[in-house]
C-alpha cells in the first residue's frame, strides 16, 4: 500500500522541464549577458573607429599641426562620441598623435635601441640608448609626440571608457567599464618639404 504511491512518483515526470530550466537558465543567462556585452563592444568600437577615420582624415591639413587645430579636431570627435553615444561621458576620451617619417616606422613601431643593463625590460637608470629622432628621451615605439610635418605619417589613437551595457556583467568576470580603441595612420599633405631627423645621438636614460 505505501510502495505504490512511491513508485508512481518516481516515474512521474510532470514538472522536470521547469526544474532541468532552472538549471540551466543562470548559465543561460550569463552567455545572453556576455554576448551581448562583446556585440556592444565591438559597435562601439567600429563606429569609433569611423569617426577617427573621419576626423583623421582633416588632420592632415597644413593647419592641423597647431595646438588650436589639434584641440579643434579633438574636439569634434568629443562632439560625435556624444551624438552618437548617449549617456557616454565624453571626458573618458582620451587623445594620441605619433608621427613617424614612414609608413614602414608606422607599422613597425620599434623602440629606440638600448642597453637593458638591469634586464627590467625598459630604459632607465642612466642606461645608453641611440636617439633615432633626437628629441631627447627614449621612445618605446619609436615615434614622435604630435602632428608632424609636411609628409610625416600620423598615428592618431583615440581611446574610450564607457560603463557596460548591462550590471549583470560582474557575474562573468568583468569590470563595469570597458575601453575601446580606434587608430588611423595617415600621411600628412606635402604642403612643404619633409623634414629630417639627422644623424642619431647616444644619449643615456634618466
């Protein structure tokens, strides 16, 4: 009489979908979460990447090499982050102008050879290295601080912090903000003759 009832219930299988649901349902959601945190990164980051081209494109002009110039251009990137990016704080974005003699410099990005007398992996402590472009202080990429000049090729990077698209992204390991960034190399307009950086100089590190 009591074996009856137990057998029944074990082969009653009314309710297992909501209960095999409640299983599965966090580490649905969690995958739902994240990739819909990387598909917002990724947009993110392709219309970023549109509006460096955009605003790289005019910093080639021969005005573009004053500060006035550079902070206009600035300027409108700020101005179509926030357009296009709602809620976004635009004081998150930050600006980079490296300008390299060549293309090939561009792309290399090689940093200025030194001696690593303590092996720390960067150039200190009155270490010898060979100054390349002979402005004075070693450079890990090998470029120059600015616009440039005549001809020189620009590497302008624009960074962004923005908070993520949903809070529940804690939950996978990951912070509440994410940084994207974008970056163009473009030549500057031949409006004068380019300059040279002369012979290197052997300088030590500070």
């Amino acid at each position: 009489m009591i074996r009856l009832p137990v057998k029944r219930l074990a082969a009653d299988e009314r309710g297992s979908t909501l209960l095999e649901f409640a299983f599965v349902a966090p580490i649905l959601t969690l995958l739902l979460v994240g990739g819909f945190d990387i598909a917002h990164a990724l947009y993110m980051r392709g219309v970023l990447q549109g509006i460096v081209q955009k605003v790289a494109r005019d910093g080639t002009l021969e005005a573009s090499g004053t500060t006035s110039a550079g902070d206009a251009l600035d300027a409108r990137v700020r101005d179509q982050v926030r357009f296009l990016y709602a809620g976004v704080n635009t004081q998150n974005l930050t600006f980079s102008r490296r300008f390299y003699r060549t293309f090939s410099q561009a792309a290399a990005a090689q940093e200025e050879h030194y001696t690593d007398t303590n092996a720390n992996g960067t150039c200190d402590n009155n270490e010898p290295y060979q100054d390349d472009n002979n402005n004075s202080t070693w450079d890990r990429d090998g470029g120059d601080a600015g616009q440039g000049g005549a001809k020189d090729k620009t590497l302008y990077t624009v960074s962004l912090t923005y908070p993520r698209l949903t809070p529940l992204a804690g939950f996978i390991g990951v912070g509440p903000t994410a940084t994207v960034r974008a970056s163009t190399v473009l030549a500057n307009q031949p409006y004068n003759d380019q300059g040279s950086y002369g012979a290197p100089t052997a300088r030590n590190c500070p």
